[in-house]
C-alpha cells in the first residue's frame, strides 16, 4: 500500500508539473491555488487540476481564487462540475451585466464569484437563480439601481415567507426556495445568492447573539459607491431595516455580541455560527463600528424613556407560536394621551422583530388595538426597565 501511495504521488507531482493551468494568473494566488491541490489525496489532486485545465483560460484567475482560499472540507469532497458550473455562471453575469464588468476584481472574486455563503449544503443553486434575477435587473442600469430593483421584488418573485419552526437554519437556496419557507439565516442566505447571481457583490452579515440576549440575526450586504450597505429580506429599501436600532447598540465589550460581515478569503477572525458552534470554516471581519456609525448617521439615537416591546398573537395559547403573530396598530396611552403608536410584526417578519413603544417615565399605561370593530385595552405598568408585553386578539 505505502509502494501504490508512493507511485500515485509521483504521478500527481509529475502531472502538476508538467502543465500549467494558471497562465496568466498572478503568481500569489497561482502559488495558493497549487498548494492547496496537492495537500488533497492523489486522486482528488488529479481531479482538481484536470478541471482547472479544462476551465475557460478567461475564467483561470477565479478558478485559482477559489482553490486557493476553499476549506479543506470543500477542497476534498466538494463536486467538480459543481465548482464549474459556479465559476461559468458568475462569469456569465459579469459578461451580462455592465455593472459586474467594471466591478474591481478584488470584490468580484470575494463577494460575486463564491459558491457558499456560509456552512449550507453545497448544491447547484446559480442557474435558476441567474434565470430568475435576469427578469428584474435591466442590464442597462447602475449597480445601485439593479441592487434596489433585486431588493424590492425578490420576495415576490420567489415566493419564500419567513418561518422559525424548521429543524434546520442553514438552509441552501435551492432547499429554501423549494421549501418555500426559511428562518432569517436561510433567508440571508437566499438574498446573498441571489444578488451574487445577478452579478452584485454581497455577504452575510448578522450577529450571534444581540446584546439584549434575546436571539441572532443574519441579514444581507450588497457593495455600491464604494461602501457596503444592508439589506434586509423584510424591507423593500437597501438601507431600511428594523434592526438598525439595534445593531447601533451593540456592546462592544463582548464579541459575542458583535455585527460580523462574512469573507471568502481569510481574514482575521472567523464568523460565529449560532446554528453551528465550533464552526470555523467562515471567514469574517468585524463590522460593529460600521453599524453604530450608520445608526448615529441616521439620527437614531437611544431615548430617555423606557422601551415598552409589544407582540401581538392571533390566539391566546402558550407558548405563543411564533407563526400566530399578527400586524395591528397599538397606542400606548398614558390618561386620554397616545404617547406613542406602531404596527406589531406580523409571522412573516423575523421572531425578534417587535413593535417597540417608548413610555416617557414611569407609571400606569394603557395599550389600545382595535379587534373587528371593538377597542381593546390593556393596562401595564412601566417601571425603570424596559418590558416586554405579549397581547392576544383573542
């Protein structure tokens, strides 16, 4: 056995060096690219740098990006014409759209060209999406606009709702939008996959766990303008999201609390999965700063008052599930005054979003909601700390 091992690794080595399928690639990441290959069992080697060979010569250096940066799981069992057809697709977009042509090549081969955005399944996902997002990214826009065209008509053309009751949060976008259904990281996911798809840079972004203790979040970025932005699959608007307030007061004492933005290439940390602990095959930076500098942008800023949490339930149940959850206007009343009113989240918004009301001090109020045609009050009190309050229409 240690003779036949022997043998095939001198012919790995003599058919690595007897051509190059990096030619004109830049010799770092040429370099990278061939010593991941010949860690891998001789056979995989052999598999991997005859795809490489066979790979269009113009789509060499991100063929090279990927080999060169792929984890060690991927690099040894992830399918080949998988890997292919990754690399045609995203080519075929940056030969489709303009914006994806004059994109540095840098962000093109970290947040456009990747097959994963996180620890899914890897699974044949390009395609239909590529088919799907050419129906609403006119290829003579701007990035800017393909990005907020994508943003605002996604849910609709796909049809996937928000759920919290899978088993399973990592879904791949083939499994969510066959599923038609998919908790906040699936959702991510989806968004990321299908900007990267229409040739528009993105990564996950989220938190493991927001400082109030209280869950983790994932959402998307997309790259416009030089800078980075969110989007959430709830919000119609790049830039407009419920989790602002949020993530703008992050404890920065604790990492992990912090906003992580994933990365293909290694960075200086990893990103923490809350659906998946221990996992360290997700490249990440750290973005809290960013985040609480885009909530003080935005004139968002933490009240005096006290924060009273509002959910609304379509039944009284317990637990609440979280599927039961309905959008009705509340007014917080203090006497015959509304100090403040909003719409509750609906189950097809994340778990953690809710309707948050500001109380200006202490003392008893009375949260009021119409049912039918009927005004329904409730009577809280609100002391120093904020409250959360479950309601039920019936």
């Amino acid at each position: 056995m240690r003779r036949f091992l022997a043998v095939a690794t001198l012919v790995v080595v003599s058919l690595l060096s007897c051509s190059n399928p990096y030619r004109g690639v830049p010799a770092d990441i040429a370099r990278m690219a061939r010593r991941s290959v010949s860690r891998q069992e001789p056979q995989r080697a052999v598999e991997l740098h005859q795809m490489t060979e066979s790979i269009d010569p113009n789509h060499r250096e991100g063929m090279a990006y990927l080999l060169a940066y792929m984890s060690d799981d991927d690099l040894a069992s992830m399918d080949c014409s998988l890997i292919k057809e990754n690399i045609e697709y995203a080519y075929k977009a940056r030969d489709s759209y303009a914006w994806c042509r004059n994109l540095p090549d840098g962000i093109f081969f970290n947040e456009v060209l990747p097959y994963c955005v996180a620890d899914e399944k890897r699974m044949s996902w390009r395609p239909q999406l590529f088919e799907l997002t050419s129906d609403i990214t006119d290829p003579s826009s701007d990035l800017r606009t393909a990005a907020d065209s994508l943003c605002s008509r996604l849910k609709n053309l796909t049809g996937v709702r928000y759920t919290n009751t899978l088993p399973k949060e990592n879904l791949s976008p083939t499994e969510t939008m066959k599923l038609g259904s998919g908790g906040s990281t699936a959702l991510a996911i989806l968004m990321v996959s299908a900007f990267r798809s229409a040739g528009i840079p993105s990564r996950l972004a989220g938190t493991p766990m927001w400082s109030e203790h209280d869950g983790h979040y994932s959402w998307a970025e997309v790259w416009f303008d030089g800078e980075w932005h969110f989007v959430d699959y709830f919000a119609d608007r790049i830039d407009d999201t419920w989790f602002l307030e949020r993530a703008g007061q992050t404890e920065k004492s604790d990492p992990s609390h912090w906003i992580y933005a994933a990365s293909y290439a290694p960075g200086k940390r990893h990103f923490p999965l809350a659906w998946n602990e221990g996992y360290d095959g997700i490249h990440a930076i750290d973005a809290t700063d960013r985040y609480i500098k885009e909530y003080k942008r935005a004139g968002l800023s933490k009240s005096d008052g006290i924060d009273v949490s509002v959910r609304m339930y379509g039944h009284n149940s317990y637990p609440p599930e979280a599927d039961d959850r309905v959008a009705v206007n509340v007014r917080l009343m203090l006497g015959d005054s509304c100090v403040a009113k909003g719409v509750t989240a609906s189950a097809e918004r994340d778990v953690n979003d809710r309707l948050t009301l500001n109380a200006p001090t202490e003392g008893y109020y009375t949260l009021e909601w119409m049912h039918d045609t009927t005004v329904v009050r409730r009577i809280i009190r609100v002391e120093e700390e904020p409250i959360d309050v479950t309601l039920f229409l019936e």
